[in-house]
C-alpha cells in the first residue's frame, strides 16, 4: 500500500521500483483522499517525491533479506581483493589528479627551475 502526500492511497502490486523511489504497480486499486471513492488501474506508475510512505508486508521484507544474504555469501570467490586494476601506486604517474596539477603545461603553468 502507498500513501501519497496528497492523502490518495494505492494498493496493488509493485512491479518496479527504482533509486528514486518512482514505483509502478500492477492491478491496483485507488483511493481518494477522502477515502469515499476508489478505481480499478490495471497498471499506476507513482513519481517517488509524492510519496508520504510505504507499507510493505513483512514476509516481502524476510524473502528480500533472505536473498540479499544468498547473492553476497555466493559472490565471495577469494583472491586478493582489493579495487580497480592495479597500476602505479598512488601519486604515480597517470593517476588522475585532475586539470593543473603538472609542470609547464596548460596557461601561465609552471615551469621546473
């Protein structure tokens, strides 16, 4: 079930969802904000900034949790560990430090005396 901001609710099922919390449901049922009126939407997509709050059955929340600690116990196959590709170690050439940084180049650079 969704609240929204404006005091409509929809409950149906939740088809998507993404990092900004816009939603798509499915076979959904909306409420008014009077609660005296309702539609059947076969389908309702939700912008994520007009939601007030989400009421989420706990069996849904245990089966997430449940799966979320599948995929990290299969992800993990050893080795060194670590992050990127390797390369020269920090402050080695070519690491990235941006726009400036080096002698003699670009306007008015420095130049090594």
């Amino acid at each position: 079930m969704v609240k929204l901001k404006n005091g409509e609710t929809y409950n149906g099922h939740l088809e998507k969802c993404d990092n900004f919390m816009n939603i798509t449901l499915r076979e959904v049922i909306q409420t008014d904000s009077d609660g005296d009126r309702f539609w059947r939407l076969s389908e309702a997509y939700i912008r994520g900034n007009t939601i007030k709050y989400l009421r989420i059955p706990d069996a849904v929340i245990d089966k997430v949790k449940e799966d979320m600690t599948k995929s990290r116990n299969s992800n993990n196959r050893g080795g060194r560990g670590g992050r990127g590709r390797g390369g020269a170690g920090r402050g080695g050439p070519g690491t990235g430090r941006g726009r400036g940084r080096g002698y003699g180049s670009g306007r008015g650079g420095h130049t090594m005396d």
